[in-house]
C-alpha cells in the first residue's frame, strides 16, 4: 500500500507541486492544510505516514504545529519545508523532532530523496 502524506503549507500552488511531485513517485497525499493549527486538525484526522509542513506560515508556524503533532504523537514522521536563510528556524524544527527539511525551491530529487530516508 502507497505511503499517506500530508502536506501544510500556506501557498496553495507549493502545495500543488509538492503533491505533483510525490503522486508520480507513487506516495498517496491524503490531505492538504494551509496552516499549522489545521496541519494539526488533519493529522489527527488522517494519521498520515509523513508530515511534510513549510515552516512560516500564518496563525499557527510549522514549528508549532510540530511540537504539538509530537505531542499527540511521538512517532509522527515529519519533513520541514524552508526557503534559504532561515537556518535558525531550521535547527529548532530539527530540535523539536523534524526527520529532515527540504528548501524552497523544491528539487523534486530532493523530495523524494528526503521522504524515502523518512518512511521508505
């Protein structure tokens, strides 16, 4: 059975190149969410396999969300999407349970590459 895959990010077309990305590679996007208090909401809904979440987003940031996905489940699989220069965003994502983060622009190598090392 393909891998479920939830993808947050406040750009609807990020989200639409990310799922791009990831149906030709044969994963499964259960859900979509615009922020992280609704990344959360969906989590708890669906129980992806992975969490990919952009870090800066309006209301609830993807450090948030992370931190309180972990809460709800300490084996939440969860990849960081940031664009270049927010290192110190990046090390606290890692530091509160991402497996990994991917740049903006995303390189669909990378994608695939990032989400294989995380869930196979």
């Amino acid at each position: 059975m393909a891998k479920t895959i939830l993808i947050v990010d406040d750009a609807a077309f990020m989200r639409m190149m990310i799922k791009d990305i990831l149906t030709k590679n044969g994963y499964n996007v259960v859900g979509e969410a615009e922020n992280g208090g609704k990344a959360v909401e969906k989590y708890k809904e669906l129980s992806p396999d992975l969490v990919i979440m952009d870090i800066t987003m309006p209301e609830v940031d993807g450090i948030q969300a992370l931190k309180e996905i972990k809460q709800y489940n300490a084996d939440s699989q969860i990849i960081m999407c940031s664009a270049m220069g927010q290192q110190a965003m990046v090390i606290e994502a890692i530091q509160a349970g991402a497996k990994d983060f991917i740049v903006k622009p995303f390189q669909a190598d990378r994608v695939i590459e990032a989400v294989k090392k995380v869930i196979g």
